[in-house]
C-alpha cells in the first residue's frame, strides 16, 4: 500500500465516522495538496498525505492533551509513519504559537523538529484555504471563520489571530510558487 493510500484509509478510519465534518475539511485539504503537485515534485505526495491526516488528532480515539497536531503526530508516530509526514502533522498551521498558548511548546518543538519551510508553507496554504466543510476559500476567509467559531479570547481565537501574520505570508509565498509555474507553463 503506497504512502497516500495508507493516509487516506488511515484518516477516514480515524475522523469519518465520529467527525464527519472534520473528514470532509481534511479531504479537501488534500485536495489543495494534489493541485501544488506542480510546484512539489518528488514531495507531492509527501504533502498529500500529511493533509489528509493533518487533524487526525481530533478523533476521540486519541485525543489525549486536546491539542491536535501533538496529538495526531504521537499518534503517528506509534503508528510507523514516515517521519516527514508526522513532523507535518505536528507543526501544521502554526501549531508551535498554539502550543505556546496551551503550555506545550517545549514539548512540541522537543519531540517533532520542523520540516523543511517550503513543505510548512505548503501545508498552511492547504489548510488555511480549505473550509471546515472542504470547499475552497481564502485566507483572510477562513481566519475569520476560526475567530468567530472559537471566539476572540479562547486558546484558539488568540492563537489564531497571533499566526494570521505568518499564515498570510506562508499563503503569499506558495501563491507566488504557483505563479511562477503558470508564467513558465506559458508559450513564448
């Protein structure tokens, strides 16, 4: 069984049936995550997987701290994924200012190094252009959908609005990676 079909059977497992909704939002980030094939080569895949696993911390199988990426990666990390996916999982959205927030930062950053910036930044864009229903959106979009979900002053809502800096950039650096693509894709 290859790396993506693993992912797949791995995260329906885990989210489809007691959190449908949140199965749907992880399928439509691999779905953002197969249209940066072009700018991905040989991580394509990689990338493809690690999003649709990249909330499989919030089944209540092993949700066990109640923060997701730390979760999802432990998880993985019993489970013999491969190592870049898992750092994935765990450092997904800007997990380590989330982490911060709830305590755990050292923890996080002491168990799961980061992966390369290109693949976080990649990561970010799929998430953080995908609704939490799967259909496509922008960022400032869908940081506004988390604050008003969460609210302002939760863990998540402070969180968030501390990331939405970076989470814009990340955006803003894969948008220009596929521009460049288009530009070079187009005859002379």
């Amino acid at each position: 069984m290859g790396l993506t079909e693993w992912a797949y059977k791995l995260s329906e497992e885990m989210l489809s049936e007691p959190l449908p909704r949140r199965w749907g939002h992880s399928l439509g980030v691999a779905e953002r995550a197969r249209s940066l094939s072009p700018i991905l080569s040989a991580d394509a895949e990689l990338l493809e997987a690690a999003a649709v696993l990249h909330d499989v911390g919030y089944s209540p199988a092993i949700a066990t701290t109640g923060f997701h990426p730390l979760d999802g990666a432990r998880f993985l990390r019993e489970k013999g994924a491969d190592e870049r996916v898992t750092r994935l999982v765990a450092h997904h959205s800007c997990a380590l200012l989330e982490a911060e927030e709830r305590g755990l930062q050292e923890e996080l950053a002491a168990e799961f190094e980061l992966e390369r910036p290109a693949l976080v930044d990649a990561l970010i864009f799929c998430d953080m252009t995908t609704t939490p229903d799967g259909t496509q959106t922008t960022a400032t979009a869908r940081l506004n959908e988390i604050v008003e979900r969460y609210g302002p002053d939760t863990i998540v809502g402070r969180f968030i609005q501390r990331a939405a800096p970076e989470i814009h950039a990340a955006v803003g650096r894969v948008d220009e990676r596929l521009r460049g693509v288009s530009a070079s894709a187009q005859p002379m």
